[in-house]
C-alpha cells in the first residue's frame, strides 16, 4: 500500500469516526447519565462536584477527529467534515435543541478550523490542543446559551470536553511521530 492511499484510508476513517460522534452525542444528551434532569440533559461527572451534560465527551473527541479529517485529506476535506456535522446535528438533534445544537457545531468547528489550520504542519500536536480548547469553549458557550438560555454547566462542559482532548494529545503525539517515520507527510 502506497503512503497517499494509507493517508487517505486513515482520513476516511477519521471522517466516519468523526459523523458518528454526532448523533452518538445527540444520543448520549438525553439518554446517558448518572442523572437525568426532567426536560434538561443527563448529566456526567467531570470533576469532584461538577456535572455536566453527557454529550460533552463525544464533543471534546469531535474536535479532535476533525483534525485529523483535515490532516489526512486537506482543508477542503475538514470544511466539508464541518459541513456534513452540521447538517447530522441539526437533523438528529431533539427538536427543544436544533438550533443550539446546529450552531454550536458550526461555529465551534470552524473556530477549531481557523486555529488548526495555520499551525498544524509545523505544531501538529500544539495545533490539536490550542485549536480544541477554542472549539469547546464555543461549542459550550454557544450551545448552552442557546439550548438552556444558561450557562449554569459552563465550567462542566468545558472540562468533559477538555478530558476528552488531553486522553488524545498522547495518541496525537505518537501519530505525528508514526508519520515521520514512515514518510506520511499531511494532506
């Protein structure tokens, strides 16, 4: 097998990994939890005394999935990732939040994008991490003013999603050292 069609083989894999997060965290929203709040979101601990709603886990691995959508197959590849996200969160989200739901992956990916992209060839791993924490600050600010017209589970959202993003640096670290290793040089 060729060096392109490995990069590519990985990049489609990536991108299926990254639409099933989508519907997984619509899912995970009103279904998993060790508490479920009547009309709200289920909820997870992400820390000692602080809860946040369940989806937050697929969000953080989201990110980070685009990212590598977007190594592997190119920017055209990452933007056409985001749009595909956004038409499967807006078209499996509970209908209380569509909405919330739609601009919180559009304008989360797309701050993600914009960080990811300028640095990824020289600081792949720095990239991931600095263009993650900008995409779940948005998508959690966004989303829970516009779900909930609150933002009572910031500090939860963000941190579940941050979990996510820290369990994925090491990996990242060890594909950008695979990749040099064997010649597999970014879309």
């Amino acid at each position: 097998m060729t060096i392109d069609r490995q990069r590519q083989i990985e990049g489609y894999v990536a991108l299926a990994l990254f639409t099933l997060t989508i519907p997984l965290a619509n899912w995970m929203i009103g279904n998993v939890g060790t508490v479920c709040v009547p009309d709200g979101p289920c909820l997870v601990p992400v820390a000692p005394g602080i809860k946040a709603p369940s989806g937050v886990l697929m969000v953080g691995l989201a990110l980070v999935l685009r990212d590598i959508v977007q190594r592997r197959l190119g920017p055209f590849a990452g933007l056409g990732a985001i749009a595909i996200g956004t038409l499967i969160s807006g078209m499996l989200a509970p209908p209380a939040i569509v909405l919330a739901s739609t601009a919180a992956f559009l304008l989360s990916e797309l701050a993600d994008f914009a960080v990811y992209t300028p640095l990824q060839r020289r600081h792949f791993v720095a990239a991931i991490a600095a263009s993650s924490v900008l995409g779940l600050v948005v998508d959690s600010f966004v989303f829970l003013w516009l779900a909930f017209g609150s933002l009572d589970f910031l500090s939860g959202q963000i941190i579940g999603k941050a979990w996510m993003v820290l369990l994925a640096l090491p990996l990242m670290h060890l594909l950008r050292r695979r990749d040099e290793r064997i010649g597999l040089s970014p879309a």
